[in-house]
C-alpha cells in the first residue's frame, strides 16, 4: 500500500501540463472511463475552465455544481459528485464526476481575501471520502 493509499483509501492519478492541445482531458476521460470499465470504482474530477472533461462524458457544464462550487465552499463534496445514479446516461458505471464549468476562470479573483480558502485544502480527500460512503 503506498502513501496516497494510506491517506485517502485509493490511488489518485493526475494529469496535467502547462501546454493546451496535448491530450489532457483525452487522457484523463479515457484512463478514467478504462478503470471504470475495468471494474475500479472511479473519480474523474475536472479542473479546467473549458470543461473539457465534462462536456466529453455528455454533461453541460451548468447543469451542476462542481469544482468551483466546492473550493469556494458552497456546496459539499457529496454535493459537487454526479454518478451515474444521479440520472446521467452518458456516465458508466463506477465512474463518478466532479465536473467544471467556464466561471472556474474567476477562482483566484473569488477567493483573494477568503481566509476559508485554506480551509478548502483537503477537498480531494473529502471527494474520495464522498465516493468511499456510496
């Protein structure tokens, strides 16, 4: 068992480069929807303003709160998760989505000056905690 397991119950994967147009959200939406498909129960959370992730898996960035509604503290990370059962076709089963939308732009502007900000650090942990109690 490595640290991450010991820390959060499962193994996070990130993905990520400063570069645009190298095969981020492909790469993410595809290991996820393999791992999912493979059996591993499955957290997709999608940090980019474009929603890329989101909008790949069929889901319109608006419909729900996500990632930014969950750093600025407005919902719970229960609350930010959309699994299949919440009635969304286009997500398989075991794979769950913390989506994004284009106002994810505006996070450093929202949370200069929130002291709770710091409180929001473990929000990953909260997530797989989430997906662990389903």
């Amino acid at each position: 068992m490595n640290g991450l397991e010991t820390l959060w119950g499962g193994t996070v994967i990130a993905v990520g480069n400063q570069k645009g147009g190298v095969g981020k959200t492909t790469t993410a939406v595809h290991l996820a929807r393999g791992l999912a498909n493979r059996g591993h129960r499955t957290l997709l959370w999608d940090l980019d303003p474009s929603a890329g992730a989101t909008k790949h898996l069929g889901l319109s960035p608006d419909v729900f709160p996500g990632t930014l509604e969950l750093l600025l503290g407005e919902v719970t990370a229960a609350e930010a998760v959309v699994a299949r059962m919440d009635g969304d076709p286009w997500l398989p089963d075991r794979l769950d989505l913390i989506p994004s939308k284009r106002r994810l732009e505006t996070i450093d502007s929202e949370l200069a000056g929130r002291c709770r900000f710091w409180n929001r650090l473990d929000v990953l942990g909260e997530s797989l905690q989430t997906l662990r109690d389903r």
